[in-house]
C-alpha cells in the first residue's frame, strides 16, 4: 500500500513551500543602534539652528557698528533717512526764447479772416494790435507762473505784470487755437536727461528778435524817433514780424533855400503797436475785440477756434527747443509809404 500511494503522488505537481517573513529585530544592539541615530539627528538640527542664530547675531553686530560710522548723530535708520535723501539731481538749462512767432502766427491769421462777409482790412489791422498784445501779456504770465530755483538767471529778464492784469487774463475766455497752442507749448519741459525753463534773455534794446510786453513800448518810441541811427531801424523794421507796421523813409534832398535833409527812416504808428500807458482798460477792450472777432470766425473757419484757454502752469513742448537762424520777415508796407 505504501508503495502504491508513492507511485500515485509521482503523477502529481509538487507545491513549493513559502518561507516565513523574518520578524523585526529586537535585540537590544539593534534598539541602540536606533536610538543613536535619533540623537544624532537631532543634535545636528540644534546646531544648524544655533549657526543660524549666530550668523544673525554677527550680521545685526556688524550693521549696528557700520550705523554707527555712517549714522552717529541718529538713532535709528528711519531718523537718519528722514534728514539724509540720496537722488540724482537733475540738470536744468535755462533756455532763451523769442517772441517772432506771435507776430508769424499773427500775420498767417490775418491773411485768412480778410474775406468777404467776414471781416474788412481795417479792422484786420486793428484786431492784430489787440492779438499781439495780449499774446505777449499771456507769455509774460506764463514765464512768471513757471517757477524756477537755484539757478542763474542774472542773464535773463524777469517777467512781471502790473496791477490787475493777470486777474484779466485769467477771465478771457475762448482764443484763436493757433496763438493758444503756441503759448501752451512754451513752458517747463522734462527729458530723460535733462529739463529746460524757458526765459526772456537780456539783450540789447531795440532787438526785433526778443520784445516783451514791457520792453516792446521803449522800443517803438525809439523806432519813431531821432535816436537810433538809420541802420539800426533798418535792421528792426527788416525782422520786427508785427504785421501791421508802418515805416517811412525820407530820401536825402535839398530844401528850396539850398540846405541838405539828411535821410531818415522812422516808424510811423507806434501808438497802433503799443499805446501809451497801456493799462487794465486798454487790455479789456483788446479783450473785447477779440471776444467779437472769435465769434464772427468760428462761424466760418471753427477749426482756428478754441475754448480750452491757457494752462499757465502746463508743462511746455519740446518743439521750443528747436532754433533757427534770423530771417527777414519785411511785411509790405501800406499804399503810398515809401521805404528805402
């Protein structure tokens, strides 16, 4: 029978036994083995930590002793920064300017409002009077708004308006586009590198070049007299760009009783350019007409209109920056005015 049961276990497959999971170690070697590791583990993170504090402690040493040379007469930081400001101080150019503009800007007005049903040539003349006047009162407030600190300005005039001008300036309400446009582009300019101010130069007198609302009476007077010699008052009436000038010359001849008439050139209207004693009356009516003449234009050409007024503080354009040499800007003298 043992026989038989050995050959019928032959025919059959043979299952391989698993071996046993071996158990954990719990030997008293291995536990201080563990043990010891923990300990180390955490002794190095305390010494991490106490580097780490004492590196802080180093650091905020050295700050307070580098405070103490830099920030001896201060407490704190905040103090020290409150009396102390590092920043770079930008270059300001004091940058002279002219006034033959107005009298271009002017001319090219005039030009186009002299039409038909739209206004006669006299009172062209007489409106371009009033605009260049209070043009130049306008550029005048405008440089006086526009502050200016520690810089030199012994070489520049000083601009200033008397009584109650400014106040009239500053209720004028809708002008021609193209002279508001222009005494807004003059003004304070800021580049990346440096900023610009903008001023009257001191010049010698009677410059057609450089007029200012209080300097441009003295010269008209000098123009209409004795004084200044012939060439002189050539020169000013060739580049002067007031429109509405009147020059005369008289050619050198000889009287009846045989004596010599030297040549003289002279100006002819000067009260037409700049009355005399030009006060806050005379600037309301300039005002006035100008008010009357806006009105009757913005019907026909509203483009040369605009009710945006003057910014007095306004930053300027860089477009002032730009410079060209002197030109002749002769203006065709009236009917019958001979010049020589």
């Amino acid at each position: 029978m043992p026989n038989k049961r050995r050959n019928q276990n032959n025919g059959k497959h043979m299952q391989p036994m698993e071996e046993p999971e071996p158990r954990p170690s719990t030997s008293k070697k291995d536990v201080k083995k563990k043990t010891s590791f923990k300990k180390s583990t955490r002794d190095d993170a305390r010494m991490t930590d106490f580097r780490a504090k004492q590196s802080e402690k180093t650091v905020q040493e050295n700050r307070e002793a580098l405070f103490e040379k830099l920030f001896f007469a201060y407490r704190n930081i905040n103090e020290a920064m409150k009396h102390i400001e590092l920043q770079q101080v930008q270059r300001t150019i004091v940058m002279p300017i002219s006034t033959c503009s107005a009298g271009f800007i002017i001319r090219n007005l005039m030009a186009r409002f002299v039409r038909p049903q739209l206004m006669f040539l006299d009172e062209a003349r007489t409106l371009a009077g009033s605009l260049y006047r209070i043009t130049l009162l306008q550029l005048d407030y405008k440089l006086h708004m526009q502050h200016s600190r520690n810089l030199e300005l012994d070489s520049y005039e000083e601009t200033y308006l008397a009584d109650d001008i400014p106040r009239v300036l500053n209720m004028m309400g809708a002008g021609f586009s193209p002279l508001i446009n222009y005494v807004n582009a003059i003004g304070y300019v800021k580049t990346a590198a440096k900023s610009y101010l903008p001023r009257h130069p001191k010049v010698k007198p009677n410059s057609p070049i450089y007029q200012t609302s209080n300097t441009l009476r003295a010269t008209i007077e000098a123009l209409s007299g004795e004084a200044l010699s012939i060439d002189l008052k050539r020169t000013f009436m060739d580049y002067f760009p007031y429109p509405n000038v009147r020059r005369h010359c008289r050619n050198p001849r000889r009287n009846a009783t045989g004596d010599d008439i030297a040549l003289n050139v002279r100006l002819e209207n000067p009260d037409d350019i700049m009355p005399a004693d030009y006060s806050v009356e005379n600037v309301r009516v300039d005002i006035g007409m100008i008010a009357s003449a806006v009105e009757r234009v913005s019907r026909k050409y509203p483009k040369y209109v605009s009710t945006g007024g003057l910014d007095w503080k306004s930053q300027g354009s860089l477009s002032q920056i730009i410079s060209s040499t002197k030109g002749n800007l002769r203006y065709p003298t009236w009917p019958n005015i001979s010049y020589c």
